[in-house]
C-alpha cells in the first residue's frame, strides 16, 4: 500500500465535490466523485482517477468524534519530540486546536518519490488551504497549504 495524507483542518469549511472535480480537472485530472454525507457534511469521498484507474476513499472526521481526539493527541505529541524545529510548537498547538481531520491511503505511490503534481498532494493542498490547515504525508512529514516542508519526518 501506498503512504496516507491527512489534512488537519483548523476551521469546518469543506469543499464541495464539484469545488474538488473542478481544481483537479485544471491541472488536467479527470475524476468522477461519489459523496456521502449527512447533516455535518461529507464524510466520505470516493474519487475515481481516470488517469491512474484506480480510486481514493477519502474519509472525513471531526475532532469531536470517538477516537479523533487521541489520534490528534498521538500527532502533538509525535511533534512536541521535534524540539530541535522552530516550528514544532505552533504546529503542535494547531493539532491540538484541530477542528477536522481528512485521511487517506494512496495505493501504489511511493513516498520517497511522490510529485507536486500527484493527485494527493494537489489534494492535500486544496483540503488545507480549505479548511485553514496543514497536511502531513508519511515518510515525508507535515506541509503548509502551499506545500512548504515545516517539520521532516525521519
């Protein structure tokens, strides 16, 4: 299996599946989008790439859910043991204060060669740009919206 993004949003705006269908047809990724969702949203997508042929299952969380809450703590303080970081502590303050969070697992990608261009990074951008957040990939570590490498995972 491939390496997992999660995007830990700060606010709980959510773009839509035609926001989502329009940002990776302009980079020129074909997707046909299934949503299911019920009265907080959605919460789960499932993203069909014509390009690859396979499909993402995009799963969304809000931090007020069962079990949410310890694995935004497991992240803080993964971070609160990056000392050495200037930017561990605000990063480790923005989990804490983590309003949702969006999870997913790439088959087939490989985190030691993963593109700006990929599905999943253009993803990870849209979602944390969305929602006022930042994303992490693993092997890879945590990014701003932008795509800026804040903290390395080694």
């Amino acid at each position: 299996m491939g390496p997992w993004y999660r995007v830990f949003g700060s606010n709980d705006r959510q773009p839509a599946a035609e926001a989502i269908a329009r940002h990776l047809q302009g980079l020129g990724i074909e997707a046909a989008i299934e949503v299911d969702e019920d009265d907080l949203g959605w919460y789960r997508l499932i993203i069909g790439l014509a390009v690859r042929g396979q499909n993402l299952r995009i799963e969304r969380f809000l931090s007020s859910e069962q079990g949410v809450r310890a694995e935004l703590n497991t992240w803080a303080a993964w971070l609160e043991t990056r000392e050495e970081n200037p930017h561990h502590e605000s990063l480790m303050q923005r989990i804490i204060a983590t309003s949702q969070l969006i999870a997913w697992q790439c088959p087939g990608e490989r985190p030691a060669i993963l593109e700006s261009a990929s599905p999943s990074i253009e993803l990870c951008r849209l979602f944390a740009g969305a929602t006022d957040g930042i994303y992490h990939v693993d092997d890879q570590g945590f990014f701003n919206a932008d795509g800026a490498l804040l903290v390395k995972e080694d």
